[in-house]
C-alpha cells in the first residue's frame, strides 16, 4: 500500500512559492448515487478553508469534472471578487478547456459558453490561473475537495 503524506497547507511546499498573492481555489467532481461538485477556498493559507458543494445529475466524467471547475470559478467570483486566485483541479482536461476559452474566447467553445450562465466569465477568468495537480499526491486541498464532492454524491438531496 503505497502511503501519501498530506501536505501542511493547501498545497505542497514546491508548489506554494508559485501562488503566493493568490486566493487558493480546488475544485472536484465525484459519482455516487448521484453527481457531487465542491469547491475548497482559501482565503490565505493557515485559515481554515470555505466549501461550498452542490449535488447535480451525474453525467460523463468530464464533463461532472468541468461543472465542478466552473462551480469553482462561481465561488471564486463570490467570495473574492476582484482579485487574483488560482483554480486547481485534478482533470487535465478541464484546465485546458477553459485555459483554452481563456486565451482564444468562448466564441471558438459555444458548448462552453452555454454552460457559462450569468457568470461574467472574461472578468472571472482574468483574474485566474488555472492550474491541473495530479488527484490524490498529498495536496490537501485537492483531498479537501474529493472528501466534499463525494458527501455531496452521497447526499443526493438539494444543493
């Protein structure tokens, strides 16, 4: 059994340096009984972490992973309106999306733009680094968030 040590703040100490200035946000998706999206964010990294979590139909992995990402980004905008922050998930894919939508437009990802909302993504996404960190390699917010989004899976009740 192969033992991963948890780091002491959100993230690991080679990683930290990176995003100091930053507000820390972790995003995850699980599938349960139902669909389970939660949001992990740090204010500064010795506080004690906000969540948020919603429970949503399951869908594709991908594609629960993406809705996680921009329940991320909703929260973000909510609590720290404004100023800049990091977006961490551990599906590659995500992060690439909407580094893609990012730097080219949702013009090019219609599909994306539609699942956008009212979110004023342009402002949000400005304000963001979107970062992949690999899923369970000892980032504790990146743990945070799956411990959350699998309770919320579970839950299955309203969000």
């Amino acid at each position: 059994m192969r033992v991963i040590h948890q780091s002491v703040g959100p993230l690991p100490l080679r990683l930290a340096d990176r995003f100091v200035g930053r507000r820390l946000v972790f995003s995850d998706a699980s599938r349960q009984r139902h669909g389970g999206l939660a949001v992990v964010l740090f204010g500064e990294p010795d506080e004690a972490p906000l969540v948020a979590t919603r429970t949503v139909p399951v869908v594709g992995s991908n594609e629960l992973e993406l809705q996680a990402a921009l329940f991320g980004l909703q929260q973000a905008h909510r609590h720290f309106p404004g100023e800049p922050f990091a977006l961490f998930s551990d599906n590659q894919d995500a992060v690439i999306r909407l580094d893609r939508a990012r730097l080219h437009g949702l013009a090019q990802d219609p599909a994306l733009a539609g699942m956008f909302g009212d979110l004023q993504i342009a402002g949000v996404l400005d304000h963001a680094a979107l970062c992949w960190v690999p899923g369970h390699a000892g980032c504790r917010g990146n743990t945070l968030a799956d411990l959350h989004a699998r309770a919320a899976a579970c839950r299955g009740g309203a969000p």
